[in-house]
C-alpha cells in the first residue's frame, strides 16, 4: 500500500480522529491522486491512518480508517455501511417517511460518498474521481446488504468531462414523478434530472415544523421556493395561503405538481417566476404582507444583473423580507453554506432584523437532523443552520 507523508503539524488532529486530509497536510505536492487506498505517516513515521486521496471541494482526500491493525478492506467497507444503514433501522420502519439519507459521507466514517434512500430507490452521491473508481466494488457491496432494491441511480458530484451529472445504473428504473412520503405529505421526485430531485432531504425536520401547524391559519411567504416543498408542508399544516417565489421557470409546474400529488388545487396557492429581491419591492409597493416568511437562499446564486452569496448578502435579505412580516409574525431563516458558521449566521440574521427597525425573539433551532450523521471529529459537517424567530 502507498505510503502518503503529512506533515508534523497536522499530527494532533489525526490523532482525535479528524477525517479530511487537506493540500496543506501533504508534506509533498507530488503526491499523485489516484485510485489506491494508500496509508498515511507523519514526517516523523508515525501511523495516521488509512485512506485515499480524491479532490472535491471539501479537500484533498479521506482517512477511513485511524487503526493500523485495520487497513482498507471489503470488509471494512461493507462493515462501514452496515453500521449506518442499522442506525437508521427507525426510519425503514415509518411508513408515513419513505425518503431519508442512509449514509452520510464522513458522518457515518465515510468520507466522499452518500446514499439517500428513496422509496426502495437509492441516490449514490460520488464526491470525487477516486472514491468514483471504486464504483463497482461499492455497488456489489451496497447490492449485497440491500437485496431487494428495487434499482440505484447516482450522481457524480465533482468536475469531470467525460461522465454524466446524473444517470441510472442499476435494477429497474423508477417511475416519474417517483411519490415518497415524509411525515405522511407526498413530494414528487425525479432521480435522474441532475443533480437534484426535488427534494432536499435535510430539510425535513423543518418541513415537519410547518406540517405540525407552525403556519396554520395564516399566510406564508416562500422564498427561492424551488418545487415548493415549504409551501406544501404548510397547506399540509393548515396554511391559509401561501406564495412561492423562485427566479427559474421550471418551478411553477415542479411546484404545482408537488399540490396536485397532495389532492391540493394549485389555483389556490400563489405561484410566481421572479428574483426575489425584486419580488420584495414589488410586494412593498402592492402593500402585501405575510404572518410567515420562509428565506432559504443557495450559497450563491448569479443573475444578468448581480450576484448574491450567503456570507456577504444575508443580512440584507433578512432586512428585506422582515418589511413583508406582521407583527408578531415568524421569520424561518435557513441556510447550508458551510463556509457560514453559526454564530456568524446568527448575527448576520439578528441585525438583518434590527436594521429593518423590528425586535425578535428566537423560537427554535434546527440542525441536521438524525439521518444526517455529524461526526463528533468533523464539526464542519454540520453545515445545516435553520433559525425561527417571532418578529415584533
């Protein structure tokens, strides 16, 4: 097995288990990316762990296994996956919750891969070439736990010229739209159209939120809607109306189509194409308002005329769209930018809502939830960042 010098200083975080190898740990540039599960020693000839080398966005590689005695194996890996699919034993038992993720990359002690399971389908997310490389021997060994699949599809989550974004590899293909349920509402899901399906799965705990009645009896304003899971959650929980807002064209049919699977006549819901912030401006000029307001933004997003990212333009957003809010109305500030701390996120949101003139007081807090695994070695895993807050 190849052997891959670090450097002394990154000695003390390998040693508490932290997973994720990064360009500046490498005692040599020339080390070569490749396919092998190599070993990787210190300057000084210590043992740091077992892994591979694999860029993606996160860093330059992942240690999977931080015993010497236990090198990369089949078994290890078929160990690693059986570990985290038992964890979630809960979930397969709901049958009111038939979408959740059943392997979460270095959460789960697996750094560079995921697996979302989605009505008796499975999303394999591959997250750089290396870990790609070993396609075959991880598929044997997923088919193997999971026999009764009823077909695999993936997404190929780093640059690559040659291999497709999203396609089916296995079983037999899913119908379109594929229902699953979460917390009994249906959500209609593709799992070959990109890199998305519909869906964010690691929203659901918030979903819920809005399914046990935070919106009922008022009006919700839903913000980059995409296919409008927000605003079904909260028609689902009582919601007197609601209005989803996103710049693609694409997301007034995904959106009417995820009411009409729930038996909800899209016609009375409201459903618009549009930037959002000039969606503000024109509802401050219509005099419209909202008891809810949800803002879960990309990290970042570019348009013809300007470009919007989390850790510069929160704040702003959050003055915004606290204007549209009634009084003691509620604020659901979400992001995933995992470069945005939570304290930082906090801030940004808490004086984005000062500097509209309004007060608040903080309601709830949501993080990943469960079939989210966050690593105790691996904080910056836990990228999730819901806030709620009543604004007075």
């Amino acid at each position: 097995m190849k052997r891959i010098i670090l450097k002394n200083q990154a000695i003390t975080k390998f040693d508490k288990k932290y997973p994720l190898i990064k360009k500046e740990d490498l005692a040599s540039e020339k080390d070569v990316i490749n396919s092998e599960w190599v070993s990787f020693f210190s300057q000084s000839n210590q043992f740091l762990g077992y892994g591979y080398l694999g860029i993606q966005n996160k860093g330059y590689g992942w240690i999977l296994s931080f015993k010497e005695n236990q090198p990369i194996t089949e078994e290890l890996l078929k160990s690693k996956i059986e570990v985290a699919i038992d964890k979630r034993k809960h979930f397969f038992n709901d049958e009111q919750t038939t979408a959740f993720r059943i392997l979460n990359g270095e959460g789960d002690g697996f750094g560079g891969i995921t697996i979302d399971w989605y009505n008796n389908y499975l999303v394999v997310s591959w997250y750089n070439q290396t870990i790609y490389d070993h396609k075959n021997e991880l598929i044997s060994i997923i088919t193997n736990i999971l026999p009764d699949l009823d077909g695999i599809y993936e997404k190929v989550r780093f640059r690559s010229d040659t291999l497709p974004e999203s396609q089916f590899i296995i079983g037999k293909q899913a119908e379109e739209p594929l229902i699953v349920k979460e917390n009994g509402v249906n959500y209609a899901t593709y799992l070959n159209e990109g890199l998305m399906t519909g869906i964010f799965l690691d929203q659901k705990e918030v979903r819920d939120c809005l399914i046990d009645g935070l919106a009922s009896g008022k009006t919700l304003l839903n913000t980059f809607s995409y296919t409008g899971a927000f605003s079904i959650a909260a028609v689902a929980g009582g919601a007197l109306h609601t209005t989803s807002v996103d710049l693609a064209k694409r997301s007034i049919e995904k959106t009417e189509e995820q009411f009409q699977v729930n038996g909800i006549d899209p016609e009375t819901q409201t459903i618009l194409v549009m930037d959002v912030f000039n969606y503000f401006k024109y509802a401050e000029r219509k005099g419209l308002s909202f008891d809810v307001v949800v803002l879960d933004p990309p990290s970042f997003a570019r348009n013809k005329k300007k470009t919007f990212s989390v850790a510069k333009d929160y704040g702003k957003l959050t003055t915004e769209a606290v204007n549209l809010i009634n009084n003691d109305g509620t604020l659901v500030a979400s992001t995933n930018a995992a470069n945005v701390s939570f304290k930082k996120f906090e801030k940004m949101v808490e004086k984005g809502i000062l500097d509209s003139g309004r007060q608040f007081k903080k309601e709830r807090i949501f993080r990943l939830p469960s079939d989210f695994v966050v690593s105790d070695t691996f904080s910056d895993g836990d990228y999730l960042k819901v806030l709620i807050y009543k604004i007075i």
